[in-house]
C-alpha cells in the first residue's frame, strides 16, 4: 500500500468520525479496560465474552469465537498484540498497526445488512491486547461446497450475488474500495444471507477519485489493470467489480477463470488470456460474466449495472436501493436547522427502513 494513499484514508476516515458523518444509528462501543478472567468452568475470559473456540486465524492475529455472559449471544473476537502490530512493516513508513486502525475506522461508519457488523472495540492503554468484538456469521463461505463438477448452482448464486452486490454499491456510495473481495471474505449466515467481512486493505476516498497505484489483494482476483507495470493508476471501485466477476466464475464453475503456476504467470493470464466459458451455459449468464470480466475496465460493467441486469433480476426484480443511515437523517437535519418539525417524517422514515432490511436479511439485529 502507499503511504500517503493510507494517511488520506485515515484523514478522511478521523475526519467524518469527528463530524458525526457515520453511516450507522448506534456508534460502536469503545472500552477502554480490558479483564482477563475465567469463568466458573475454567474457560477463559475477555470482559463479559467467554471463549468457546478458535475459528479462523489472519495475517496480523486470530479470531476467536465468544460468547458474551450478558446477553448469549456469539461474537467473533479479532485479537491482536498491538507490539507486534508495531513491529510489522507493511510499507517503508507504515506498520500493520496502520491497517487494523484504517479496518476499525471503516468499520465504525458501516451499517448495512450485507457488511459484517462491528460490535465493540476494547483497547487499554495499560495493555498490549488489542480486539475487535464483531457479529458472528454462523454459517459458511460463499464457495463452500463448490468443486467438481461444478459450483453451487445458479439460483443460490443469484442469491448470493444479489447480496454481494448491494453491499459493495453501499460501500461505493460512501466512496469505501473493499480492495479485496473474494469468496474467503463473503460470509453466509445460517439463513443464506451474504455478509462482506475484512477491512485489512481497504481505501476510502473524500470524493469520486478513486485511483490508486498498487493493488494489495489477492492475486487470482486481482483486475488486469493492476498486474500491470507498477506506477500506473487503477480505479478502485472497477477492480472492486471484477473481483465480483470472478467471485461469480468460482460459484458457478467451481474453479478460477485465470491461474498461472507461478503468480507472475497468474497476472499474465489475467492480462492476456481470453475469458473461456462453457457453451452449454445460460446466454444471460455467460452475458454477465463477459460484462464483468472484461479487461477494459472502462468498458467493465458498472456495479448499477449489474444490479439491474437481466440474469441478476430472475425473478426478485431489481436489487432494491438501501436507505443508509446517513441519507435518512440528512433531510432530519436540514428540517431542524430551518427550524420546522421532522418527527413525523422521522418515524416513517424509520419504520420504513427496518422493513426494508428485514426483507434484505433475516438475522437478527445485533445493536
């Protein structure tokens, strides 16, 4: 990552916090003393969360399942050691610690049905312990169960492509690049319901300029604009999409559209080869996998596009649009500074926008 594209990010980032410019209703809990303990059972404990088990483990720390004493619910718990986060360089002027901070910023001005929710931050100055207290997606990822012969079937791709979508259309609209969408960071609740999770390299951006100079994800979704020589630009939010597309690839076909022996023949594929794709495929699907993974990103399809493409619609209709947050209390606020009444206005906004995640969702709001 360059530098001064990350200290922009948490520029933007700090600035918005300290503005009230978050697009969620609660703010996420900040705690600044930490408890480590044990139960009555010998289990270990962080304030109120007791550990059940390890679920999963990243590049900077673990994830840890909890379950909170208060209210019975699980939480998956990132952990961290914030010296060794300190020590980690990831760029000539920046540490890891960069990363989990820019994660946890992006994360505190989210809410959507379809992006990993964060619950709590606890951070004691008087400890190296660092964690992420966020909702636990019981379920799986979105490849699981693909491979030969084939993916997982087109009408629970819809499905998830649908929800893959309207969560990363929120994050554009707030000029967020996830940076690294891929089927390992799309988790599926227990209700079939897609969650975009992992912020680690994601960028945010004060307007529409969205460029950026070297890609940190993952080299077989990584768009072909970014396997090229370093020093060019790319736009983030095209690469975004084309990670969408091969995400797509995998859940139909089970297998990458472009995978080299070594990661430079990787990023020569990406850049070279031609899309092949079965013929016995649906027109409209294979239309949509030509669309996304196009190598010209400014003929690419646009994620509004897809949204409203005719293999996407089936027969659910157009991804309906998300009232966030930060658009539903902007008319509030315009009201109060002329000095008339939003209460009405305020409480069908409300009502109307819970209607509307719930028809998006099915798990259970964790605020």
């Amino acid at each position: 990552m360059m530098p001064c594209c990350t200290n922009r990010s948490e520029d933007i980032l700090k600035f918005k916090e300290q503005n009230g410019m978050v697009c969620r209703q609660f703010p996420v809990k900040e705690t600044r003393t930490l408890v480590r303990s044990e139960d009555e059972n010998g289990n270990k404990m962080i304030n109120e969360y007791v550990r059940e088990c390890k679920i999963g483990a990243g590049s900077y720390g673990k994830v840890v399942l909890y379950r909170s004493s208060i209210d019975g619910k699980n939480y998956a718990i990132k952990s961290f050691h914030k010296s060794h986060l300190l020590k980690l360089r990831v760029a000539p002027s920046e540490t890891a610690m960069s990363d989990v901070l820019r994660e946890v910023l992006i994360m505190k001005m989210l809410q959507h049905p379809n992006i990993v929710n964060l619950i709590e931050v606890i951070d004691d100055p008087n400890t190296d312990h660092f964690y992420m207290v966020l909702e636990y997606v019981d379920g799986k990822w979105v490849w699981e169960g693909c491979g030969p012969p084939g993916g997982i079937g087109e009408h629970t791709t819809r499905k998830y492509l649908r929800n893959i979508v309207s969560g990363l259309m929120y994050l554009h609209a707030h000029n967020i690049v996830h940076g690294d969408i891929k089927p390992d960071n799309l988790l599926v609740t227990s209700t079939g319901v897609v969650k975009i999770g992992d912020f680690s390299v994601s960028q945010v951006f004060e307007d529409d300029n969205d460029e950026l100079r070297r890609s940190p994800g993952t080299p077989v979704f990584t768009a072909p604009e970014c396997c090229l020589a370093t020093g060019l630009t790319y736009h983030g939010k095209l690469a975004d999409t084309w990670a969408v597309g091969v995400t797509l690839y995998c859940m139909i076909l089970g297998e990458y559209p472009f995978l080299g022996e070594t990661l430079q023949d990787t990023y020569d594929k990406i850049v070279n080869n031609p899309l092949v794709l079965p013929n016995r495929m649906n027109p409209q699907l294979k239309d949509l996998l030509q669309g996304l993974l196009c190598k010209d990103p400014e003929q690419r399809l646009t994620l509004d596009a897809v949204s409203n493409h005719p293999w996407v619609v089936g027969e659910d209709g157009p991804i309906p649009d998300y009232s966030c947050w930060c658009k539903r209390i902007r008319p509030e606020r315009e009201e109060r500074s002329d000095g008339s009444s939003s209460r009405d206005n305020n409480s069908i906004s409300d009502e109307s926008a819970e209607n509307e995640a719930n028809n998006n969702t099915n798990s259970p709001d964790l605020h």
